[in-house]
C-alpha cells in the first residue's frame, strides 16, 4: 500500500488523533457500549471509524451493535466533510453531511471541551432475516454528550436559579457547588448543548448487513441484490414479499436490470471511450502471464500493446478483442450476436447506469455494476475502495504503477 500512501490514494483524509481527543473518543467508546481502546494514536474519518482500531480488534464493523444499530462519533468539527471510508450504507456521509448541516456550529462549540455519540435508529432492534432489510427507511440520527455535558448544563442553570433566589447568594456551601461546576465544565449557561434528533430519508442503497445487499426500490419492482450466497439462500424463500431476488453473479440480474432501464450499454457508443480502453487493458493484463517488457510499459506504449496482443492465443484475444471483432463483424451481417463474440464479463463490465436515472441513483447502480465485473480500476477506485484495496494486493508492481497512474491522470 506504500504507493498509494506516497501517490496520497489510500485514506489521505484520516484526521489524526492524539492526547485529550483519545481520552474523549474513548468515553464516546463506552457511552456506546463499546471497550475502549488502549492506542494512544489513531486517525478517524468522517463518521470516527478508525483502521487502526478495526484492524487491532480485527472487527472493521466494531462500531456496530449487530447489523441492524450502528452508531458514530464525533470528536473534532474537522470531521466534516471527510470520507466515510468503509460505510456501513452508502448513505452514511451523506447522513454525516446533514448532521454538520443541521448542526455545524453547535458541533464546532461543544468538541471543545467535548464529543458526541451518533445513534443511527431505523427503528429496528434486530435483524432477523435478510428480508428485514426491506424495512430501512427513516433513519432517526440520535445525539449523545460524553460525561452527559448537557445535563450539567441543566444542573448549573438549577443553581444559579438557586443562588438567585431571595437570599441564597449568601449561601457559602451553594458558592462551593458552583465554584466545583464552573472548575470542571466551565461556565455552560451561554452554549448550545443539547441536539434534537433529525431524521434521514433513504431511499435506494447498499449496506454491508447479511453479507452486502443493494436494495433498489425506487424502480418499477423492487430488486434485492446480494452478495453473499448464504444470505441469498434464504432471501429466495421468502413469498411474502413482491419484490425481485437475485444473486450479484446471476447473469439473468443484467438482464433484469436492462429491461427496467436501470442500466444500458450501446457498444458502438462505448468502444470509443476511455473506460473502454481502460477496461481493455486490464483484460489483456489478466491473459499475459509472462512478460519479457514491465506491464506498465505494455499498458501505456500502443507498439508494446500490439505486440503482447498478438502473442496470446486466439481465445484469449477474442476474450480482450471481443467487442472490436463483433462491431466489425456486425457492419458486414446482424446475424452475430453479442454472445458469440463478446467476453461476458467484458460485456457486463462495459455496461452504464441508464441517461434517465438520478444522479444519486447513479452512483449506486456504478458501484454495482463495478462489483458485477470489477475491470475498470479507476471507476473500482471511485465506487468501491474497499474492494479496490483488496485487488491492489493481488496485482503486480508494474499494473499497481499503472493503475496509479491512471488514477492520479483523472482525480
């Protein structure tokens, strides 16, 4: 990951954490429920998830109470804005979004001295079976103060009201209980600390619960997508509820997905882009096996790419040129068809989210298809890091300098 680190493409945005900020992170930590840590140095992101502490408790979810209650913390103001860098929902940073909205000033006064737990409440104690996911809808984003900073505001305003009343200024032990407050909250009366919950509407999304499942509802059938094959298992018992159920590998869920304008691919558009190139490339790096000139060299120079592509075998080279020799071909007949000549997964790979969808939409139904066929690393990078982290591994030096490279040439 050194490469991307220096490149300033892995978690470049993590807010480092150190002296009272731990001590407060780790109150938030048991007013949550949670252990608290015993790092001294961290960083969080955006919702104050830390790698470091994932990867110490080897739990990435430990701010979870079970799939179905997640929660937040909020140490610093320089959270907002910041990645969410492994979402439980693809709608956490735009929940922390409203959260800074709503409350920007408020949160920028009370990290001062203090910090704030997020209760993420969709009305759901438990989930029991993936079908529950179907009940996400309103999310009620909950505000708690560690050391319950709002209730000693309380108690200094019942005081003071105390001390004011008739002649009790004169009372020298109410002096002290002041005095005691003000030394060890300072004074309160003048700051805002108590936060009303605020609501979040979801709509379409994708959250890791069961596995990861995309739930699509804002179409003309709703389309559960899963992941996990266990979970999916189960979801296709169901009967109870009108909606569609399909496994991320199903090729009839491209189909689907087609028919109901969700997405699209006109390859005589396509194989004029970019991504087309990209997508390519990458192919022809999965079919060289031994090379005698760096990968990055073949990838960026057209004579090198020439070559290497005309030393694989001729399956191969239908696999990488698939959709060149069907373009060409079609001009000559329509008898082909896209399944004779076209790589599946290169077809899958080179499909887009339909003209008429909401921007929002789009961006999720990029990160399915991205997981669908997972061979455009730059748009791998964009939708789904996570994932992109964990193919980077698998990847040799020479294509990591490439992808790098291609990353850093469009950001």
């Amino acid at each position: 990951m050194q490469k991307l680190k220096t490149a300033n493409l892995y978690r470049s945005e993590l807010i480092p954490i150190s002296g009272k900020l731990v001590e407060r992170y780790n109150e938030c930590l048991k007013t949550l429920g949670f252990k608290p840590t015993d790092l001294t140095k961290f960083s969080i992101d955006g919702i104050g998830w830390s790698p470091e502490i994932a990867e110490k408790r080897n739990n990435v979810n430990y701010l979870n109470h079970g799939d179905a209650n997640p929660h937040g913390i909020i140490v610093s103001p320089k959270q907002k804005g910041k990645p969410v860098y492994i979402p439980f929902h693809t709608f956490d940073r735009n929940m922390m979004l409203h959260v800074f909205k709503t409350y920007g000033q408020q949160i920028s006064d009370i990290t001062r001295d203090s910090a704030i737990c997020l209760d993420f409440d969709q009305d759901i104690d438990a989930f029991y079976d993936p079908m529950d996911i179907l009940k996400y809808k309103d999310v009620t984003i909950g505000f708690r103060l560690i050391n319950d900073l709002d209730k000693v505001q309380q108690q200094q305003k019942e005081l003071i009201d105390l001390f004011n009343h008739e002649s009790n200024f004169i009372d020298e032990a109410l002096h002290q209980k002041l005095l005691d407050s003000s030394k060890a909250h300072g004074d309160l009366r003048g700051r805002v600390l108590s936060l009303e919950p605020i609501a979040f509407r979801t709509d379409s999304f994708y959250t890791r619960a069961f596995g990861g499942v995309y739930v699509l509802r804002d179409f003309i059938t709703p389309i559960l997508v899963f992941e996990s094959e266990e979970s999916h298992k189960t979801a296709i018992k169901d009967v109870a509820h009108d909606v569609l159920i399909y496994h991320i590998d199903e090729p009839e869920l491209m189909a689907k997905l087609k028919d109901h304008l969700i997405i699209d691919c006109d390859l005589e558009k396509v194989v004029n882009t970019k991504r087309y190139d990209r997508i390519k490339k990458f192919m022809l790096y999965q079919e060289l096996k031994e090379t005698e000139h760096p990968i990055n060299d073949i990838l960026h120079e057209k004579v090198l790419f020439r070559r290497y592509l005309n030393k694989i075998d001729v399956d191969a080279l239908k696999r990488v040129n698939g959709v060149e020799i069907y373009l060409e071909r079609l001009e000559r007949s329509n008898a082909f068809k896209i399944r004779d000549l076209v790589d599946q997964s290169m077809y899958f790979a080179l499909h887009y989210p339909h003209s008429s969808l909401e921007a929002r939409h789009q961006d999720l139904i990029w990160r399915l298809l991205i997981n669908v066929s997972p061979k455009d690393v730059l748009f791998l990078y964009w939708y789904d890091k996570e994932q992109f982290y964990k193919r980077y591994e698998s990847w040799s030096d020479s294509f990591r300098d490439w992808v790098i490279e291609t990353i850093r040439n469009n950001i």
